[in-house]
C-alpha cells in the first residue's frame, strides 16, 4: 500500500522504500506511474530510480509500446539484485531454500528428518549454506540474510511420537546459532506468520488484502492478515488456531472439548492411518497409498472436514476476512480434497463464510515465507517487522497455567 510521500532530506530513506516496494509489487512500471502513486514529483522519483539502478536492485526491463509519445521505460525488481535463505524446521522435517530478490527459487535442501535436534538442525544448516556457496546459487556480497520459521514451543508441546530429549529445544539459543554460522543478519518468525508472509509477497496476498491462513503441517498453525499486514495480537500469539477448542461428536468423550489441533494435523492423520494397518509417514507415501488407504484418507477429511467448516465459519464472523487459505505440507492432492467437503459442509450448514482457498505456497509454504522475511528488510517493504531482528521462537506455553500442556 503505497503513502503518500515528502521531497525533504529527511524523508529520503522512507521515499526511496516506498519506490522500491511500489515497483516491486507493481512492476513492471514507468516513472511517470510511480510518480503518480507515490505523489513525488517526477524528477524526484527519476533520482531514486537512478540510485536504485546503481545499486543493481532493480533494472530497465523494456520500453512499453503502443502509447502516444515516446515510449514509456518500465522498471522491474532485479532478480540479480539481492538473494535470501529461507530454513522451516520443525518436527518432522527441515527445509532450506535460497531465492533470489523475486522470489524465485534456486536451490533446495530437504531433510525428512524427525525430532531434529538442535544441535543436528545447526550442523545441517551448516552444510546448507557451505552447498549453496560452493554451487555459486547465491552472492554472498548480495545476501539480504538468513531467514528461519520455526514453530513456538517447539520443545514443549506434546505430540505423537515426542522423545523426551526433543526438550532440548526449551530455551534453546538458535538465533545465537545461526549468527555463528554467517556475518549476515539473521530473522526469526513463527512458522505459520512465515507463511502468510510468503503468501502476502508471492501468493494469494497480492489479489486479497485480508485473509486468514491455515497452516497444516506436523502440528496446526494460523495466521491473521489484516489490509496486507499480519495481525499478532496484543500478546504476539494471534492466530493460534490449532488451540481453538472443538467438541467431540461421538465416542466415550462425546460433548467434551479438546483442541483443534488434535484432530486435524499431519501426524494425526499418519498416526490414524497407523492405528488402521496403512504404513505411511511422509507426506509423499500418502500420494501412493492403494485404494484402502486412500479411502480410509477421503473418510479422515470428510470427518474433520466438519471442525475445520465450524472453525471457517467463525473466523468469518469474528474477523470477516475476504478469505481463508489452507496450505502447508499435505499433498496438495489432499488440501483440494478437504476444500472440497468443507465446501460442502458449509452449505449444509447454510451459512456464511469467506471464500476458501488453497494457499499458493504449498509444501514449502514456511520456509520460502522465511526467505522472505530478510528480502522484505532489504526491499523496505510494509511486511517487513523489526522485532525478527531480536526475535526467539516462544517458550512457557500459556495453557501450561491451564494444565492442557504437559510440562
């Protein structure tokens, strides 16, 4: 969203962000529109495009053709210009990519790994950034930083198949870690704000300006957008959707509540299919499962189908977002399949909702948000947050006082 702008010196740094962020969200683009939309004069906005071309951020794609005059010169964010690493750990899995000031993706590490310890996850990281380099993906004269999404109270929350020296994590210092790694800075976020924040920069976010997004990974996650911006919370742990409590329909606990999140994750639905006599415990063996598996599958997501359409519903009516996106580490295959029964429950149901989508980042939704996070430093965007300069992932859960999380 652009504001308008000032000539002073005093605003410079805040005029040329503001160009910056305008040609990357609505490049290509002339100098005469970022004039028009950022309220600078002419020649004031041809002095920040010229710095900006001398520091290779952003280049002279081509002339527009076909206008009365000579033709306008458009201006596009260089793909050259500046690279980021973006790493997701969490407890099945980590993800390491390097982009460049685009988004695009140029390399990537994945490991299928787990309960990564911590010290595992420094090692590994480690060997990431020692590839990336070797390979030349990456300038290191142009990384913006190292951006990571890892979930809060990531040793603390119990969950199927929770080793007791995953508590290592308590209080861990991984920000210190990191910073032992690279010279470069270093920025932290929640796994699911990381998310959204990639969706803002490279997804659905650039069509919708408020949504809520659904992280289905390991564990369940949420976060809130507001007006392109994500809302936190005055506490800083808004959207916490995987504690929203749901009701039991059936079963020896019938009425009784537990959270979200223990009925719809990707370990509960590994964990089920287990319970049922169907190996599968990564994401991809649930793509080649046979036909049992599969059906056992389509009846999982049509039964949790029913909380997730409950959940949708009121996020509508206490937020009214444009919509809700669910993205994550399910197969794509599968988020489709959910879609769909919720869809169908809400209509059931008769009532309103936002519109339903599946998110844009997929698999590697987090850690390309987290590469987008040092990209949004250097770029000067709106979505860029200065407290993932100091941040550490969460510790002391707050339902620990309410005895829901085992210490």
């Amino acid at each position: 969203m652009l504001v308008s702008g000032s000539n002073t010196e005093q605003a410079a740094a805040a005029n040329r962000a503001m160009i910056l962020s305008a040609i990357h969200r609505g490049g290509p683009i002339s100098r005469t529109e970022l004039a028009a939309q950022s309220r600078l004069t002419k020649q004031a906005v041809t002095r920040i495009v010229e710095r900006l071309l001398d520091d290779g951020l952003i280049m002279e794609a081509r002339r527009r053709h076909g206008l009365r005059g000579q033709p306008a010169i458009e201006l596009e964010i260089d793909p050259e210009g500046v690279f980021s690493i973006g790493a997701n750990v969490d407890r099945d899995h980590l993800t390491i990519v390097a982009v460049d000031a685009v988004g695009t993706v140029r390399g990537r590490i994945h490991h299928e790994r787990r309960f990564l310890l911590p010290d595992d996850f420094v090692a590994l990281m480690s060997d990431a950034l020692s590839s990336f380099r070797r390979r030349k993906i990456i300038q290191e004269s142009r990384l913006a930083g190292i951006g990571l999404a890892i979930p809060d109270w990531l040793g603390e929350v119990p969950v199927i198949g929770f080793p007791p020296e995953y508590r290592r994590w308590n209080g861990y210092d991984v920000r210190g870690a990191l910073e032992a790694l690279s010279d470069h800075p270093v920025f932290i976020d929640n796994d699911a704000n990381a998310a959204a924040l990639g969706e803002i920069e490279y997804g659905l976010g650039t069509e919708i300006d408020s949504f809520f997004y659904i992280l289905a990974n390991a564990c369940l996650g949420g976060s809130l957008v507001i007006d392109g911006v994500r809302h936190k919370g005055a506490s800083g742990i808004g959207g916490e959707i995987g504690w929203l409590p749901v009701v039991f329909d059936e079963g020896p606990f019938a009425g009784s509540t537990q959270p979200l999140g223990e009925m719809f994750s990707l370990f509960i639905l590994l964990d089920y299919l287990q319970q049922k006599g169907v190996t599968a415990t990564t994401p991809s063996d649930l793509l080649e499962l046979d036909e049992t598996g599969r059906n056992l599958v389509s009846a999982w997501l049509r039964k949790v189908s029913i909380k997730i359409a409950q959940a949708v519903v009121n996020i509508g009516m206490i937020v009214d977002p444009e919509g809700v996106l669910i993205g994550g580490r399910f197969p794509v295959r599968l988020i489709d399949e959910l879609l769909l029964y919720v869809h169908e429950e809400i209509a059931r149901l008769g009532a309103q909702a936002p519109s339903l989508h599946r998110a844009a980042g997929s698999e590697d939704a987090a850690a390309l948000g987290a590469a987008a996070i040092p990209l949004a430093h250097r770029l000067g965007l709106p979505s860029a947050e200065p407290e993932q300069r100091l941040r550490n992932p969460l510790g002391g859960h707050p339902l620990q006082a309410l005895d829901l999380v085992p210490a």
